[in-house]
C-alpha cells in the first residue's frame, strides 16, 4: 500500500467507507499483528491489543489529519506502542526476549535458518535496538515515520537504526 | 556486510508479519462497529470545545478594557509635582506617559505681569536665561542611583541643597555651574535608559530684573550669579517589573500576551492533538 493509496482509503474510511476501512485493516494489519507479537511475545495478548489499537483508531478517525511525515500507519503504530507501554505499566514488568519459550520461528518458514538468524541476533541486542528493528523491518514505517512515532529526530534515528545494524553485525 | 545484516533483518520483519486467528471475527467486528465509534468520537469531539483558547481569549478581550484603566489610575497616584525656583509648578503626568521625553519650557515669570502683559520694550533682545532642571528617574535600585547623583552633582562642581532617599524614593536638589550643565545631563541620561527618565527643563528670561537694577544703577552681580547656577532637582523612584513591561511592550502587552497563548492553544490544540 503506497503512502497515496493509504491516504486516499483513509479518507474515503473517514465519510463513512467501510470497504475502505476493510482495506486499511487488510493492508496494516499484518504488520501491526506481527509487530504485537514480537513485541509482547504473547499470542493472547497481541490480539487484544490489536483489537484495542483498532477501536481507538477507528474511533479517533475523524479527527485523524494525513501529515506527510507520518500517515494513518505510523499513527496507528503509535496507538499500539501507547497501548502495550500501558500494558507494562499496569503489568508492572516488561516481558523480556526468550526466543526459545515464546517465539520459536515457524517451521513452515521458508527461510527458517534466516528468521533463527535473526531471532539469535535479536536476542543479544538491548530493547531500544530490537524496538527500532521491529518498527523497521516488521512494521515497514519510513525513518520519518519513526522519528514521529518515538518522537525523536529523524537524524536520531537514522544514526540508531545505523548503529543497531552494525552492533547485529558483528553477531553473524 | 550491511547489506548482508539488512537482508536478513527484511526477509525477518516480513516473515513476521502475520494475521490473527480471528483475523475475519475481528476485522467484521471493528468494521461493523466503526459507525457508531465514529458517531461516539464526533460527539466526543463536540464535547471536546477549545476552552482553553477561549478562556485565554476571555481573559484578553477583559484586559484590553482592564489595563488601561489600571495603567491610568497607577500614573494618577504617583504623579509628580516639581516646582522651581520661581515658584512654577510643573507636573508630571505619570510613569508611562513622559517617560522618556525632554520636556523643555521657555517658561514665563508669573510674577511680572508687566512682561506677560507685553509692556517689556522688544528693543532690548538681550536674554538673561536662568535655567531650571528637573527630572524623573524610574529605577530598580533608588539607594544606588541617589549617591551617583550625589557623586556627579559634586563632581560638576555643584552643591546639594537637600535630600532625602528612602528605600522606594529619593528627592536631590541640588545647584551646579551653567557650563557644566550640558556635561551633567549627558551624566544623568547615561545612568538609566531613556525610557526610565523624564527631564523637565525649564528656562526664563530675568531681563526685567536686570532692567530694574539697570535703572536704579544697583549693583546686578547677584542676578548674574543666579543666571550662572543652575538649579534642580531629580526625583528617583522604584519601579516594578509590571511597570518596566509596560514601557518596553506598551499598554495593551497583557491583552497581546494573552490573545497570543489563546491563538497558540488552539494551533497547538488543532495541529497537535489531532
């Protein structure tokens, strides 16, 4: 879904189009549903936050303005991460990485030996780093994107997404 | 190599893409419901009226009423009343007003009607000009300002005839030679800036004392002498920040400031928030 499709089905989404809200979902929800997963490391759990996410999303739609630095992805990005740094406030704990316990990949992969790769590299990288990962490679959103939903600079996290590659590097 | 790391992490990030199990339950059940969400969020958004911006709004329409008034009424109270040797009252209008301004009177002697009546032959040009200076001075630190005066009224050659300095006000009069006069004003004004500083000079013409003696062939050195001194006196006074702001911003600066934060609430508000 290209930045133009996505502003157009959300504007079509905010008088009223359910086809285009339908296609929203379709075109974000995986991301958003895989982004949960890695980051909650709790099936359960990541589906009510995607169905929270969701609600709030489709409730603050029609006062939702397109920016061109950050669309209706990012922001519904934002409400999800809002929703699960509520969560760990509540849960008064973080779920920490364990691969092995909650996110072995799947066997059906393609590229199984890839997606352990990564899964080991992951494992050995501080939170912030696997977060910039997840919002870059699960979620797909643009450095500016980013800068917006972790409301840092652009430039910041260019160096970051830079710095985490390099740092995952040298665990190959 | 970086390539390397960044294939791994994309072929990763899209393989963990994924939909739910409920995935069709959960999108019919949002999608189905999005109408009256949509209908609960407009009302929330009605609700949600920008009364912030309006309440600082409020308060600006109140204080462009307001502040003039209260400006008005602190000038009144502490207006200032010079009166110069010759016994002519001059009064100043009030902090905000003739800060700032020199304030010069080619002032007539009240007590000789026969010049103010014209009577004074045009034949004799000749001027005999005794000069009087006052000055209103607004300062945060009234102690310190009284004894530079005191320093650069003695350092001119003058005297003090009188003083009074308390912590909030200070009176000088003082007396000091007519060629040192011009070097004495440019002291007083580098003390402050011009805004803090009103000066009143005021000037007359004692050609008809001068006359007088002249016909009765008395001896005029006295009048000469007074013509020489220049006599004053500065008024320092303390002045708040309220009053400091309203020099530099102008009388309407609160009403401004207020339309201002009312006008950046609701960008903030609309463009922020949203």
């Amino acid at each position: 879904m290209t930045p133009q499709e996505e502003k157009s089905l959300v504007e079509k989404a905010q008088k009223g189009d359910r086809a285009a809200l339908g296609q929203l979902w379709d075109g974000l929800t995986p991301k958003l549903f895989g982004y949960l997963l890695n980051t909650l490391r709790d099936k359960p759990l990541a589906e009510d936050m995607l169905q929270n996410t969701w609600i709030k999303a489709v409730a603050a739609l029609p006062s939702f303005r397109h920016r061109r630095s950050a669309g209706f992805g990012a922001w519904l990005f934002a409400i999800a991460r809002n929703e699960c740094n509520q969560h760990w406030r509540k849960a008064g704990r973080e779920v920490y990485f364990d691969p092995i316990e909650h996110d072995m990949p799947d066997e059906k992969s393609a590229s199984v030996e890839n997606e352990m790769l990564a899964e080991q590299i992951l494992a050995r990288l501080p939170e912030n780093d696997r977060e910039l990962l997840r919002l870059r490679y699960i979620a797909d959103l643009s450095v500016d994107e980013i800068a917006k939903i972790l409301k840092i600079n652009f430039i910041a996290v260019r160096v970051r997404v830079h710095r985490a590659l390099k740092r995952a590097q040298q665990y190959v | 190599m970086s390539k390397n790391i960044k294939q791994i992490f994309s072929v990763w990030g899209k393989a963990k893409r994924a939909v739910p199990e409920r995935n069709e339950a959960m999108k019919s059940e949002i999608i189905g419901r999005s109408d009256r969400w949509s209908e609960l969020s407009g009302r929330t958004a009605k609700a949600r009226f920008p009364w912030f911006s309006v309440a600082f709004a409020g308060l600006a329409v109140i204080a462009l009423f307001i502040q003039p008034a209260i400006q008005t009424e602190m000038g009144t109270k502490k207006a200032l009343r010079f009166e110069d040797s010759a016994g002519t009252a001059v009064e100043s209008d009030g902090p905000s007003e003739n800060l700032g301004k020199t304030l010069v009177y080619q002032d007539i002697d009240r007590s000789m009607p026969y010049y103010r009546d014209g009577l004074l032959p045009i034949t004799d040009n000749r001027e005999f000009l005794k000069i009087n200076y006052n000055a209103d001075i607004r300062t945060r630190k009234v102690n310190d300002l009284g004894n530079k005066i005191q320093t650069i009224v003695r350092g001119h050659g003058g005297r003090i005839d009188s003083l009074n300095i308390s912590k909030k006000y200070a009176t000088i009069r003082f007396a000091l030679p007519e060629d040192k006069f011009d070097a004495f004003r440019g002291e007083i004004n580098d003390l402050v800036r011009a805004k803090f500083i009103t000066e009143n000079i005021s000037a007359h013409n004692l050609l008809p004392q001068i006359q007088s003696s002249e016909r009765s062939n008395k001896d005029n050195t006295l009048l000469l002498n007074d013509i020489a001194t220049v006599q004053g006196g500065i008024s320092v006074r303390w002045i708040s920040v309220w009053e400091i702001i309203t020099l530099y911003a102008g009388p309407y600066w609160m009403a401004i400031a207020l339309a201002l934060i009312a006008a950046a609430s609701y960008i903030f508000r609309r463009y922020f928030f949203s």
